[in-house]
C-alpha cells in the first residue's frame, strides 16, 4: 500500500472469475481492526456467482461497488473483459498517494505508455528508479510473461543476453546458511508434530483395541480399522516429514554454488554496476562492487548479473533488499573479486580503455554522455550484440541473426516466431536455444614472502610518513603568524619546542593546553635581560588570547612610565628599568627570590594568574605605608651582583614572601622592594583556593592503568596538596575505589584543565580585574574562576563528556579499534568525531555472536536430546517388534499342538498363556 490506499484486482482462468479488493480506505471508515478482503467469484460462461453462500456473495459485492470506482456488476465485468484470452490478470491501484503540491506521485499523463516518478528529472537518475516500464523490463531475469503498461506491452529483456563478451563464474561458498539453519529448524518443527500426532494415534488405536476386547461385532472391526488406518497414515507423514528435514540437514553442509555473469554495457556505459535477483526476482540494481567503488575508469561500464536461490538469501518483505545484512556484504565482495577478474580476462585496460570505448562511438570525455548516433557506430555496437526477442504467442526466446538493415528496426510488441529469418527458428513448436556463455575461472595470486615482506613495509613507511605529519608544528615567528592559528594549535617558542621535542612524551595523556603543558618545572636563574621587550615578546608567544590592541597600550605605557621616571645611564640604569618593566608585566622570565621556595604547583600557574600578577603588584607597593606589618629594604642601584645574590639567597629561606617593585621616582635614583610577610595569611589563603579543586576531573595512575573520577576532599601538606579522588569506575574489586594523590604528580592528570585558550574573548577583561581583586587573598596558582557563568557551563559539557566516555568504555566492542585507555584520553573534540556508527554496528555484531552463540548451545543440546529419544524409540520398537513376532511364534506353535485353537488378539493370546501358567494344564 505504498503508492495507494487501495488495491483491487481482477483475475480469470479457464472457467472462473475472480474479483479481489484490498481497501484501507473500507478498515478506516469502518473501523475495523482485522483484514478483511472482498473475494466475489463468477463463471466466466454464464456469469453467474461460483459460491455455497449467496448471502456472503453478495455483501462481498456490496462493499466491492460501494468502496471501489466500479459501482455496479456490468463495469466489474467491462473489466475482466480487458483481459485478453482465457486467463490474465488486471491490477487497478486508487486513491494515490500524493504529494505536498497535492499531485500523485505517480505521473500517468507525460507519457501514455508509461509511468513515472513525478518531479524526477532524467538527467541523472537511472531509467529504471524513475519509469515503471524500463524497471518491469528487467524486474524477472528470465520473462515468462507478457507485461502491459496503460494498453502497451513492455519489451522485456534478458540482460545477460544484452551485454558484451558476456562472461559466466562459478563461485561456491560456506557463508550462506542464515536461511538454510531456519529451514531446518523448520522441519526440525513439523517433523516434531508430526512424529507426536503418530504416536497419539498409534495409540488411541492400542487403546481402542484393549477396550473392544472379545468385541467381534462388524461396528467395532470398522472403527478399530479406522482408528488403525489413521494411526497408519499419520506414521506415513511423520516419516516423509522426518526425511525432509533429515535432506534439509544434509543440504545446510553442503556449499552453496552461485553463477555470476558479468559483461560490458556498450549500448549505455554509464548504466554499470550489480543487478541481484533472488529466485528470478530483481531485488537490488546498479549496486557498484569492487573497483567500481573507487571512481575510476576500471570495470566501468560493466553489469553484473547473479540470481540467488531462497536458501541463500532471504529478501525483505518489500523485495527492495536482503534481511541478512552481513551475508548480502560477503556476496558483494565476492562478486567484487570476480569483477576484477572478469576485467583482466576481457584484456580491455590493455588494449587502452579510451580506445576501447571510442571504437563504439564514446566520443565525449563526459562519462555519462551517451555513445555517437553514427550509422557505423550503430552497426558496430549491433553487430556484437545480438537481437534477442521474445515470441508473444509461446514465449520462448529467440535471437535474431544479424542484418544491416536491421541496425535501426522497431520490432512490433506482438512479434512472434514466424516473424523469425532463421529458418531453424521461425515457428513456435522449435526448441528454444541456450544462451552460450563462456566458463571463467577466479584466480587468486599467490604473493611470495618477498612480495608480502615489501608490502608491509610499504604499508609501515606510509603510516610513519601520516605520524611525521601529525607531530610537526608551526613554528610563531610574528604576530601576524599567530592571528592567522586556530585557538587550539600550539603557540610555543621556538626553543621550548625544541625542548619538548626531545622530551619524551606521557602516552594517551588528554590533549592538554600548550601553555600548561610546555610550562617550565623550575623557574630559570635571574639573569637580567639585554633589553626590556624581551620579556613582552615572549608573553605575547605564551599568551593568544591576550587581544593585540591590549597588549600595545599596555607595552606604551610600560615604555612612557619609564621614559619619565628613570633617566639613568650605565648598566645600573638598564638593570633598573628592566628590572621594573618585568615586575610590571609579570613575565615569568625573572623571579622573585621566593618564587623557588614556593610549593610545587607555582610552576603549574596559568596564564591568567600571571597576567594579573604586575597590576595587583603595583596596588600592594601602593598600599605599603598603610600596612602595619611591612618592612621596608633600600637597595641601592649602583650595589655589585654578589651582594644582590646574598640577598637573594637569605630571602629563599623566607617562606610565603614575594616581591613587589614600587614605581616611584625617587630622588637618589634608588628603587625601593617591598617585602611584605604575610606567611599565616597565604597559608590560609592556599587552603581555602586549594578547596576549589573539588569536583575536578582527573584521572590517576594505577597499576600502570589510567583510571577517571573525582576529587572529593583536599588536604594542604607541608610539601605539597593531596588530592582524595573518588574513582567512577573501576574494572575488578582489587582496584580500590579511591585513592589519595599528590597534586601535580606524574601519576594524576587533569582531564581537561581549563585554560585560557578555551575562554571566549568577550570575558578575558571580566576575569582579568576579577583576578586583580583576589590577589591579595589567594596565590598564583587558581586555574580558572569559579565566577562566571561560562565556568558553570564548561563543568556541565566536561561532566557530560565524562558521562558519554564512561558509557563507551563501559559497553566497548571486543575488537574495537580504539582501546579503553584511548577513550579515556579522548578530548571532548575527538568524542565529536568518534564512529558511533561503526561503534553500534559492532556492539550489535557482538551481541549477536553471543546471542547465536547460547542459541547454538542449546540447538547442540536440543539435537542431543532428540537423539537419545531417537534411540530410546528405536530400541522400544525393535523390542515390540521382537515381542510381536514372539507371540506370532507361539500362536503358530499352539495351532499346530491344538489344532481348534482359536487366538485373535494379543491380550487373548495373553490371558490365555497366563491361564495355562496357573492351571497347570
């Protein structure tokens, strides 16, 4: 009911007429749930109704006329009248399924001889996906049936007869018994019933005969002889029932053979690919195999033709594709293989494929135009390929022998054999000739192990070539370089490139920021700077996100401030003016002396921290006069570099101190350090940001295995934060469910730290001054502020991400190609472009291996079962028969010693012996 709502069919053969109305337009206005279907039947002599029940005829006929175009018993039998001959059928479809324009999809008015696809243009759709008459004439792969479409008959063709240097090959496989297994447990079924209905009639025959007894009367010999003539006849069927299925499990052994037929289109090139008929019924068409599927000119214009039997494979319910999708794959690649070698038999990529194709008139470089229309062409694409037609009155098909002037001959739909120039061929009553199709055989090469030995390093150069290109780096030379980068590719100096090159790399990590990653693990010895923009060049190459406008008016106002505050010559004026124009930028290129005595998550800072760190330095020197704990230390700028680095090395020792540079102009030309001792309160103040990192994601080493969960409790130690993760899934009850870490550690990794680099640009001044405010009550080393409502959203989509790779790793194929750990590493950017498809596609195979696999458990222990009763069926009849024949032996020897002895039945027979053992005589 696809291209319909209803359905109604007009059929007649030798005496009878039959009306058929398949209507759902009658279920819905009715309201019926169950099919119901109008079956009316007429003699086609008389006329007259074919039925027992005339009441049942004619509410049949009622709904006939009421729910179909035919409203009355004269126009049902104009129609059966339209059938030409003693027998034919009529198929009338109405009420079509329209479109959006409110057109049926079906257009019958363009052509009157066919019908078509509204709205489908020909120009590159196949003639048979958009007429109705080019698919009927290929929809049997041997017609046997004449086809009309509107009144016109339809040429229907045999295509292995339509190609060029056709060419057949046997193939012959163990892969197909899907159908085969459900036809035997089929059998298996019936032979089951059948073998039980015996048994209950064999004894209800025993059982009558027992009760009937010394019962000698004609009534009762009629119905045990009944009763024994049906045990009989149900024994009957249950043996051919029980050879059928034993013939059933024989055939589901043995191979299945097909024959694929392959040959050359000439007439249409661009018209290639597979047709696939299942028991002659065209299922699927233009289905492209093999070196088709790479797009070039090899095996282009060739068609392939197989029709494979019911047992093999089982078409859907729609005839439009096979129900067993893994079987219908094997046989497209096998039909593939076959195709490349029907390709190198044929010789044509030899003798030059565009040589080939002109010699039949492809001029064009255009693939899909058509061939010259050139007499000679014509004559040329005739002459090697016969004119095979059928004969309307006997069907059988005849091949025409080739004429000149029957290159451009219009044969009529009623031609018939006497039509025929072969005089061996021009009647009916002759044989109809087999088609000769050449034998090919597949040939498989046979590689050497020098041959297998240089593919697989070929295969191994190619695949270190892809790993060589994925591993290089754009190296930041200017700024213009780094607007035209994405956010996510890596911004490092050339030299910290270098050294990451040649560190090793942590396997599966998840991908981290450059900025993190390439983070320095000690901070470098303070040796001032040659010159003050050095350290902005850097900065700019560490931190994209930083707009440009921004970074050049805080570069201007550096330079100004210090144009006018310092006026000094000499290396001291340069050390000087460096020395402040770092502490303002807040570079990590010179660190304070106290930097190093930090705990060890100062050199996991972000950039984010560091950014803010020179304005909230400046607001503190500011605000030094006010603080009742600060001390203040002159250096002098004109002292020599040991007594600096005594300072520095006393200050090392102070732990929770740092250095801040007040910008004022002095008029000794002395710089001024505040060292502002504030050890209670950064240790408070680590406490509370380090109870931030609750709720993180992160991922710990056990075991050498990487394993997901979450930080649950924070615990500040004298070296370093320890980390309490609560695991979400652990794979035996040996792993332990959490685990205490040391924050910063080789063997605990953030799953996806946030970074700079993923914040949108409209909020980096927002977190900016949001930093600038904090910096007094926290330290250096935040990641990211818990404030804004992009870190709330980035929480939600990093606990999703976790929720969907918990759920992949949880239900991962056997053999997938990604390992648990992989997608454990996995970013959220790579989970988008995760094959879910090929993920479920082999879920559901495995799924379906262990689903046959209990289901072939417990066939093997179902047929072990019915093997022993077998057994135990055969024993018990052998002994009834042996004790049948031993009581036939006795009633024998009792004749012979008692000659008037008269002994009927078993249970006489028996009473009769048992009384002789009791009496004695």
């Amino acid at each position: 009911m696809r291209i319909g709502k209803d359905f109604i069919l007009f059929t007649k053969k030798d005496d009878t007429m039959t009306c058929l109305l398949l209507s759902r337009t009658f279920h819905e206005e009715e309201g019926i749930d169950e099919v119901i279907v109008p079956l009316p039947t007429w003699n086609s002599r008389s006329g007259e109704p074919v039925t027992d029940n005339m009441e049942k005829f004619a509410i049949e006929t009622e709904l006939i006329y009421k729910y179909s175009p035919f409203r009355s018993e004269q126009e049902v039998m104009e129609q059966f009248s339209k059938i030409h001959g003693d027998k034919g059928t009529l198929v009338v479809i109405f009420n079509l399924k329209l479109m959006d324009n409110g057109e049926p999809e079906l257009d019958v008015t363009s052509d009157p001889r066919d019908i078509q696809m509204a709205e489908t243009p020909p120009e590159g759709t196949k003639p048979e996906r958009r007429s109705f008459r080019a698919y009927a004439a290929v929809l049997y792969i041997d017609p046997r049936m004449r086809i009309f479409i509107n009144g016109h008959k339809v040429q229907t063709k045999r295509l292995s007869c339509c190609l060029y240097k056709p060419r057949m090959y046997k193939y012959t496989s163990n892969r197909f018994k899907t159908r085969a297994e459900q036809e035997v447990k089929k059998a298996e079924h019936l032979a089951k019933i059948a073998e039980e209905k015996a048994r209950e009639a064999e004894s209800k025959a025993r059982a009558l005969e027992l009760r009937l007894g010394g019962d000698l009367t004609r009534e009762s010999r009629v119905t045990l002889r009944q009763v024994q003539n049906s045990a009989i006849t149900m024994r009957r069927e249950a043996d051919v029932k029980k050879r059928i299925k034993d013939a059933k499990q024989r055939a589901l052994k043995e191979p299945k053979e097909l024959s694929f037929i392959f040959g050359v289109n000439i007439e249409q090139r661009e018209l290639d690919g597979m047709f696939i008929y299942n028991c002659s019924r065209l299922i699927k068409m233009y289905e492209k195999v093999g070196p088709q599927l790479e797009g070039g000119m090899a095996c282009g214009g060739v068609v392939g033709v197989v029709d494979v039997p019911y047992l093999v494979l089982e078409p859907t319910h729609n005839k439009q594709d096979f129900a067993d999708a893994k079987e219908y794959r094997h046989l497209l690649k096998a039909m593939g293989e076959h195709l490349a070698q029907y390709w190198k038999d044929v010789a044509i990529a030899q003798k030059g494929i565009i040589k080939f194709w002109d010699e039949f008139g492809y001029l064009s470089a255009n693939w899909n135009q058509p061939p010259s229309n050139e007499l000679r062409y014509k004559r040329r694409r005739a002459m090697e390929i016969p004119t095979t037609i059928q004969c309307d009155v006997c069907l059988k098909w005849r091949t025409l022998p080739f004429q000149l002037s029957s290159v451009e001959k219009n044969y009529p739909d009623s031609w018939v054999c006497s039509m025929n120039p072969d005089p061996e061929q021009d009647r009916c009553e002759a044989a109809e000739q087999k088609q000769k199709v050449p034998l090919g055989t597949l040939k498989k090469d046979l590689k050497s192990h020098v041959e297998k030995q240089k593919q697989l390093s070929e295969k191994i150069r190619q695949q270190q070539e892809k790993l060589e290109a994925l591993q290089k780096t754009t190296l930041i030379r200017s700024q213009a370089d780094l607007k035209k980068l994405p956010l996510e590719v890596t911004t490092r100096p050339a030299g910290e490139n270098i050294q990451s090159q040649t560190r090793p790399q942590r396997p599966r990590s998840p991908p981290l920021p450059d900025v993190i990653k390439n983070a320095p693990s000690r901070p470098p010895p303070p040796t001032p700077l040659p010159k003050s923009i050095s350290p902005l060049k850097k900065t700019s190459s560490a931190w994209p996100n930083i707009s440009t406008p921004k970074l050049a008016s805080m570069l201007s106002k550096e330079e100004a401030s210090t144009s006018k505050t310092h006026q000094h010559t000499g290396t001291a004026g340069k050390s000087n003016s460096t020395l402040k124009s770092l502490a303002k930028l807040g570079t990590t290129t010179m660190k304070p002396p106290s930097a190093a005595s930090q705990s060890p998550r100062s050199s996991r800072e972000t950039p984010s921290s560091k950014a803010a760190k020179g304005p909230a330095l400046k607001r503190s020197a500011a605000k030094g006069p006010q603080a009742s704990s600060t001390r203040k230390r002159t250096l002098n700028t004109m002292e020599d570099g040991s007594e600096e680095e005594g300072e520095h090395k006393k200050e090392k020792t102070k732990r929770g101190k740092f250095v801040a540079v007040k910008d004022e102009k002095k008029d000794s030309g002395e710089v001024v350090v505040e060292l502002t001792d504030s050890a209670g309160e950064e240790e408070l103040a680590e406490l509370k940001k380090a109870q931030k990192d609750k709720g993180l994601h992160v991922e710990v080493r056990v075991n050498r295995e990487w394993f997901t969960g979450r930080v649950t409790a924070v615990e500040l130690g004298q070296q370093a934060v320890r980390w309490k993760v609560k695991f979400d899934y652990v794979p035996t009850d040996s792993t332990p469910r959490d685990r205490w870490v040391e924050k910063g550690s080789e063997d605990v990794r953030l799953m996806k730290p946030p970074s700079p680099e993923y914040q949108p640009p409209d909020t980096q001044g927002q977190e900016e001054e949001a930093v600038v405010a904090e910096h007094s009550t926290s330290d250096f080393v935040g990641i990211e502020l818990d404030t804004t409502d992009s870190r709330r959203s980035q929480e939600r989509v990093d606990l999703l991400v976790q929720i969907l790779r918990n759920c992949l790793r949880y239900f991962l194929p056997p053999n997938f190609p990604i390992s648990k750990n992989e997608l454990s590493s996995m970013s959220s950017e790579g989970l988008l472009a995760f094959p879910l498809k090929e993920y479920f596609r082999q879920y559901e195979v495995g799924l379906q291996n262990l689903c046959n696999s209990y289901q072939t458990r417990a066939d093997a222990r179902a047929r072990a079962c019915e093997e022993n009763l077998r057994t135990s069926q055969r024993k018990l009849r052998e002994t009834e028969e042996k004790l049948q024949k031993l009581r036939t032996n006795i009633v024998a020897l009792l004749q012979k010693v008692q000659e008037d002895i008269d002994i009927n039945t078993d249970d006489e027979l028996d009473a009769y012996i048992e009384d002789l053992i009791t009496k004695g005589d």
